[in-house]
C-alpha cells in the first residue's frame, strides 16, 4: 500500500495516491491526486475558520467529495446528509444540532451558505464525522465517528480487499451512507481511484461507462442484486471487473453460491461483508474462497477487530447470542443534541443488537436480530422466523409489532387469506391479535434495507384510518382551507397505492401504480387539489403540494427540487390559493378517460335497454383502453426504464396480466351461462368468435365481441413487445412508434373491410377494429400541441366513414377529442363518486348485462338499466372476494394433503 501522509492533516490521511495518478474519474473529468489536494486547500478556506460544524447534502459528484474531504483536513465535523432528508426531517436536524455551514454539492453544481458566523459549538477533538443510522433520513440520533475511526476502517477494508493504485471503484451507493462512503475512503486510502456516478446498475449507460473507464469493482445491497438479476449483467464482457462487494442486509445463501459461482466464471471474486455505520461501516468478510462452501455465514473479524457471542441475553437459542465486536473502528458513541458532541468516546465495544452463533467451521452466522422479536399475548414471537416460515410457503412478506399486535404484510390480495392461516397455525395467536395487508411494494431505506419504520408507520396509519374520529362543530370548519401539502398528498399516496415508502419525489407511475387504483387516486386529488394535468401520473407529489414551512436556514440552501418540478398545475383550487371544500362547491372535475369509460357503459347500456338510441360506446371504450395501456402497461418504470430487457420483461408480463384479468372473469361468466343456458357456442366462451370461417349474420355469439378484441389485441402486443429491441425502438421514438402501429392497423381495417357486408358481424372482429386501441395508444403518446394537432386531423380522418352512421361516429370522434384536448371536465360534486365506481366496474357491468336487462325492458326498460348495473356493480366486488377466497382453499388443500 502506498505510504500515507502525516496525520497532522487528519482527512489526508485518507490520501493515498501519487500526484499524478487518478484519484477522482467522471466520464467527463479526470481529477488526479495533485489536484485533489489543491482542490481541498481551496474548499477549507471557503468553509472558514475554527471548527465548525458542516451540513452536506451531495451526490456522488467530484464537489462532493472534495467538500467532505475538506471538512475532514480543516477539523469540521461533517454530516453527509442521506438522500432523502428534506422537508420537515431536514428541519429538525437543522434545528437540534444547529450547523455552522450548510453545502449543496450535487450534478447542478455547488452552492455553500453561512448559517451562523465563525464557529458556535464545543467539539470533541477527534470527532471527524456524523452519520445517521442504518439508512435513516432524517433521524436525530447521529452516531459520532472520530478520525482514527474513519482512518482505521478504510485501511482495514483496503487491507482485506488487497486494494491499490490499479483498482477503481464505481459509486453504486450514495456517499450518505456509509457502506457508499467506505468504498470512497477505503480506495482513496490505498492510492486507488473511484468512479463517481449517480447511475443505477440497471441502466446500460452504468456499465457502458464502468467499462469504458476501467473499473474493477462495485458495491451492492441485497436490492442491487435483485436488480442485477434482472438485467444483462451475467452476460456482459467487463474484463477489468475484479471483484463486487455485498453488504447492507443478509443475501440468502442460495444467491450469494449462485453470485460465486458466476465471479468463479467470469473471473471475479465476491466479497459479503457485515458492518453496521456504529462501526463506521465493516466488521467481518467473508474471504471469497469460502463464498460457495459457507455461504450464509458473516466470515471473520476484519483486520485490527474482533468478535465475540454473549450468550446471557434472554430469548437466545443454546448456542446464540448477542454479537459484540470490538476494534479502533467503534464509534465515540451517539449524539442527540448539539451538546453531545463534546463528549469523547464512550464504548470500548459495541453490542451490536444482532443474535449469532458460531458454526462448527469456526466462522459466524448471523441468526436474528433481538429488536425482531416480539411479546403478543403472552407469546414470544420470533418476526424474522414468522417471514421465513412465509417464504417457505412461497409468500414473501414483511411483518412488524407495535404494542402487542402483529401486523403481516403480503404483495398481492391473494396471499391474504392464506398468510393469515399459516401464522394463525404457526404462532397459535388467536385470529383477532393480528392484522394481514396486501401491499404494492415492500418499503427499503435508501440504501436498500427493508424499511421496518416505515412499515410500522404504515400500521399505524391503517389503525388510525379505522379509528373512530370525533365530529366537529361547523362553526370551527374553515371555509377555505389551505391546499394540501406535499407531505399531506404523500400520505394520501402511500394509503391508496399501499406504498409507506413513498416520498415526495415519487410519482403514481414510479410507484408502479396501476388502472385499479388510478381512477380512486384520481378522484381523491381531484377534490383536494382541483384539475388534474394530463401528465399527472408521472409528475412527482411534490408538484400538487403547497409548499411546506422550513427553517430560513434550511430553505437557503433547499434548492433540490427542479423549477418544472414546483409547478403548480392548472386548476380552480391552485387559482384561489385554496381547496374549497366538498361541502362548498358543486362542480367537481374528474379525469377524462374516467369519466368517458363511465358515460361509455351508460351508453351501452341505455341502448341495449331500448331507452336511447346512441350507439358507439363500445368503441369509444375501445380507444380508451388503448389510451390507458399506453400509460399504465407501455410506461417505462421508475428502477429500469433505461434498461431494454428488463423493460421488455415487466411490459409483456404486465400485458398478459392485463389480458388475463379481462379473459379469467369473462370466459367464467360465459362459460357458467352457456352450461346453464346452453346460449353460448365454445368459440364464444374462449373469446374466440372471430377466428370462426364462415359467419355471415349477427347473432348472441357475437354479444362479447369487445371483450374479444380487447383480449386479442393486448395478447398481441405483448407478442410484439417480446422481440428484442421492439421496446427500445418505442421507447426512443414513442409518437411515431404509435403511429406506425395505427398504420399498420388501418391498413388491415380498409384490407378486410372491401369483403364485409354492413350486416356481417365481422365488422367487429379484432382485424376491422383493432385500430380504435392503436389510436387510444396514439393520444396517450400525443403530448405536444402539434401532436395533439395531427391526432385530432387522424381521428377526423379514419372515423367518420368507419360505420355509415353520423351518430355512432359523432360519439366517437367527440370522445377521442376530448381525450385528446381535456385532461378533466366537470361533474356534479354528487355523482363524482359514482361515475369513478361505475368507470372501474365497467367491464363487468359489460359483461353481465346481456343476461340481466333482456327479461326486464320488455316492461321497464329504466329499470333494467339500473339492473344492470347492480348486478355488474356486485359482479366487481365479488371477483375480488372470490380471489382470496380462492387463496385460502388452495392454503387449506395443501395443509391437507401434507
């Protein structure tokens, strides 16, 4: 290892390199170690004098680290500000410990504001560092980190990892944790090089770059490598690639043999290592020889550190214990105030909070966590054993305990039932002491930990929801009361969408929402914050919200968020300055395809009743599906809209489970009527009428002949988004990609239409009105003025002509334009409510009305109507139903047979 210079500067000690050699790389810039330390000299005269405290909000970006660097070499404790901190978290740090200077130093440059002058605060002299715990935002309990922690930890991890001047390190995890900065100061320290990016490994620009400028090595969480998975990346030719690290969460043992055995063929090693940020970040590695033989376990101590097993703590199985390590890297204890960092180091070792054994190989294996276990009605409760048992069952899930109540958390509706029997029998707790939900996305911290606080607040939240809430007296209602905040809209966003990890920064579309909660989210942030954008799924929470106070000194330098970012939309709310309450207003505004998929089945309805005579609704709603696919179903995603193949996999997958939650409900429906009724031919039941040679006349057969083009066309699409390279090209040119497709669509339209008669029933198969959805998929992609333009010229082209009637094609055209032009309309306050009901039920309502409205008209045809959709309303809610019903019989099945 290079020789290290004097510790008389204590952040170059972190400085390893020849001058000339590569200490900072961009794909852009190079900053060699010469410049690095000129570029720190220059940093520590523009922090100031004395020792003062530093608050620094950064990306993986060259001023970043200059700026943490210089803090160290001028004696200012540091905080290096986890991604995520802002808002009111920012606040309270800024308002506890009270920093002298606080720096912005991200990918839009450099920005340093003088809180207070000169220094204010007593420091510890050793202390070098402040971190948040575990991946925190926000949290007031810092842990104090002295110099000789940062300097011997880095030097240990370079020592284990054999690091020097030829190795570089590419920046998969953000410098405000601290498994991202060790590898910055354990490079820095042997003379190597880092590779500062902010990209995700799931883009091929990263690996693009990670090749091109030579980088050995990447650090990676348990989430990084499930994203990995997805990606290229065990294919790729990376011949400079010498060895990855695994930290941040246990892997299971069967990933970490299998990511071994891929290093052992590609030539690289893997490193699993275990540390926590009280240990300013690494306490034990396994060697990589061992990564396929003991894999599962923690390894060893790292250089200059021990490990021990206190087996007298209560709960522990014979053999485990609470894991205690000691070594020069032990922090100086935590801080809670300003005060605190006076103090001088306080533990000679650290309990780490984690149960352990040691295996009959001599090395350690991590068995649980003491925090993780919980009392439930007199019963001990094991929350890591309740997960694996899950798993074991093939249902993934995250459980917590607040108070003596157990609240399980499931990915899917149709793992409830069964979650609830398998910890019912396991744990023998009474069904009433515990709560199963159905969640969209397990929470992570930022740095890729399961997220057990935000699950928790999410409990709580849920219990508060049920909660009975005390009625107010009118007189104390504000008549206007302010427009929500961005935190208060985040809530609302984490409820419907079942994402306590929501941030600010999120939108419904990274947050991987979907048509079923679209049209309930709509209408809620229709009523607090009036007309919607027609672009609102993709635009973040913090864009709605009224902005949130913050202290002067926090919003001097809060400039995180884009100007396009903190525009207000469009709407009567935002013009007045406040959200008028329902109780207020008459007219609300609903989002336009809701409202057309609403007025669409009315339509269809009232003209199969015979009470009106206004035919083109099922057409109207067949552009509107192809509208919604292009937005829910042919979206780029939020972890890998970059990546091709993995976009390629989450849209043909997203695509068939679309095409499979229309075909599952409505081949059962049919099939049931045609067994009971015997109405119904085999084609029909299998959607399939289209495919039948020699139909000539309009019959029963033909009554589900939307459903069968829906169906029909969603499964091709997903045959087309499953060639290589199709999902790129759309994604790179998405308006003429739409385009094309509707081409194409037209050309089959006007190719079969010369040999169908006006009675032939062929005017409804997938190949004459296949075009209706490729033009739904044209508007949604119509995002300019000049596009909206040319889809407005095309609808005015292809429709009219289509039917030989003005009517049909007046409902039509005028629906496609307002889908085009109106991103929301107006409604009765009073029906907003109903018409989102009857919009997401519609395809059932389609489905079960031709059994229910025929023996009824013939004598009240108003009331067949309202037949309906009663009965499509009850079909909706009882699919639902019948699919965790499902679940827990096929849990009970297999309890039997076992």
């Amino acid at each position: 290892m290079p020789m290290l210079l004097t510790r008389t500067e204590p952040a170059l000690d972190l400085l390893g390199g020849d001058p000339s050699a590569p200490a900072l790389v961009t794909p852009t810039s190079r900053v060699d170690y010469g410049e690095l330390r000129e570029r720190i000299d220059d940093r520590r005269s523009a922090l100031g004098g004395g020792r003062r405290l530093v608050f620094l909000s950064g990306a993986n970006t060259v001023e970043s680290v200059v700026t943490y660097l210089a803090a160290l070499a001028a004696g200012h404790p540091v905080l290096l500000l986890p991604s995520g901190v802002e808002g009111a978290a920012l606040d309270e740090l800024v308002a506890r410990y009270a920093p002298d200077v606080m720096v912005r130093a991200d990918a839009r440059g450099f920005e340093l504001t003088d809180v207070a002058a000169g220094a204010r605060h007593a420091f510890h002299p050793e202390l070098a560092l402040l971190a948040s715990t575990s991946g925190s935002t926000g949290s007031p309990k810092l842990v104090r980190l002295s110099r000789t922690n940062v300097t011997a930890n880095a030097r240990s991890i370079a020592d284990y990892l054999d690091l020097g001047p030829g190795d570089r390190a590419a920046t998969t995890l953000p410098l405000g944790y601290c498994y991202g900065l060790s590898v910055v100061n354990s490079h820095l320290v042997a003379g190597a090089s880092v590779l500062l990016t902010d990209r995700s490994v799931v883009e091929p620009a990263f690996w693009d770059e990670f090749a091109a400028l030579g980088a050995t090595s990447f650090a990676g969480v348990p989430y990084t490598y499930d994203l990995l998975e997805t990606t290229d990346f065990a294919s790729r030719d990376l011949p400079d690639l010498r060895y990855v690290t695994q930290a941040g969460g246990r892997l299971a043992p069967d990933r970490v043999r299998a990511l071994a055995r891929l290093g052992r063929r590609r030539g690289f090693d893997l490193y699993v290592m275990y540390g926590q940020t009280e240990a300013t970040a690494r306490m034990a590695y396994l060697p990589p020889e061992l990564a396929e033989t003991a894999a599962g376990a923690i390894g060893v101590p790292i250089p200059g550190g021990s490990l021990r097993i206190d087996e007298g703590v209560a709960g522990a199985a014979p053999g485990e214990g609470e894991l205690v390590y000691s070594g020069p890297n032990v922090m100086m204890g935590y801080a809670e105030t300003s005060a605190d960092l006076a103090r001088g180091p306080e533990l000679g070792e650290l309990r780490t909070g984690d149960l352990a054994r040691r295996r009959a190989d001599g090395l350690v294996e991590i068995t649980g966590r003491l925090s993780r276990f919980a009392k439930s009605f007199g019963l001990r409760l094991d929350l890591d054993r309740i997960e694996r048992m899950l798993a074991a069952d093939g249902i993934e899930a995250r459980t917590v305990a607040i108070d003596e109540r157990l609240a399980v958390f499931v990915r899917h509706d149709r793992s409830i039932e069964t979650a609830r029997a398998a910890v019912e029998h396991s744990t023998r707790l009474p069904a009433h002491a515990f709560d199963v939900h159905a969640i969209a996305e397990f929470p992570r911290t930022p740095n890729g930990k399961p997220d057990h606080a935000a699950l928790r607040a999410h409990t709580a939240l849920l219990r508060a929801t049920d909660a009975p809430v005390a009625p107010t007296s009118p007189a104390d209602a504000p008549s206007a009361p302010p427009a929500p905040s961005a935190a208060e809209l985040r809530d609302l966003y984490a409820e419907l969408l079942g994402r306590p990890d929501a941030t600010e920064d999120d939108s419904f579309a990274s947050l991987d929402g979907d048509s079923l909660n679209y049209v309930e989210l709509a209408l809620r942030l229709e009523e607090r914050i009036g007309a919607l954008p027609a672009d609102w799924p993709s635009r973040s929470i913090r864009s709605f919200g009224a902005p949130a106070p913050s202290v002067e000194a926090a919003a001097a330098v809060d400039t995180r968020v884009p100007p396009d970012d903190r525009a207000t939309p469009a709407g009567p709310s935002h013009a007045t300055g406040a959200a008028p309450t329902a109780g207020r207003r008459r007219i609300a505004r609903l989002e336009t395809s809701v409202v057309l998929r609403a007025v669409a089945i009315i339509l269809i309805v009232a003209t199969h009743a015979d009470v009106v005579q206004l035919k083109g609704g099922a057409h109207l709603l067949l552009a509107v599906a192809g509208f919604n696919l292009a937005r829910f179903r042919l979206s780029g995603s939020s972890a890998g809209a970059a990546d091709e193949r993995r976009e390629r996999r989450r849209r043909v997958r997203g695509l068939l489970r679309s095409a499979a939650l229309i075909a599952v409900p409505a081949v059962l429906w049919i099939g049931g009527v045609a067994l009971i009724a015997r109405a119904y031919d085999p084609a029909t039941v299998l959607l399939s009428n289209w495919l039948v040679p020699g139909t000539t006349g309009w019959s029963e057969q033909w009554q589900f002949w939307f459903l069968e083009a829906l169906v029909w066309s969603i499964v091709g699409l997903a045959a087309v988004f499953a060639v290589p390279g199709v999902t790129r090209l759309e994604r790179r040119f998405p308006y003429a990609f739409a385009l094309t497709v509707l081409g194409i669509a037209l050309a089959v339209r006007y190719a079969v239409s010369g040999g169908v008669t006006p009675a032939s029933p062929m005017r409804y198969a997938l190949p004459a009105i296949a075009w209706l959805i490729a033009l739904g998929w044209l508007v949604a992609r119509s995002t300019s003025v000049p596009r909206r333009v040319a889809t407005s010229a095309i609808v005015l082209v292809t429709v009219p002509g289509f039917f030989g009637d003005p009517v049909r094609e007046g409902i039509v055209a005028i629906g496609l334009g307002l889908l085009i032009w109106a991103t929301s309309l107006p409604v009765p306050v009073v029906l907003s409510g109903a018409l989102g009901t009857v919009a997401s039920a519609s395809m059932f309502v389609y489905l079960t009305h031709w059994q229910v409205y025929p023996p009824i008209e013939e004598w009240s045809p108003p009331l067949a109507i309202v037949a309906s959709f009663a009965v499509g309303l009850a079909a909706w809610w009882a699919w639902g139903r019948a699919t965790a019903w499902l679940a827990a019989a096929r849990r009970r099945a297999r309890t039997t047979t076992a």
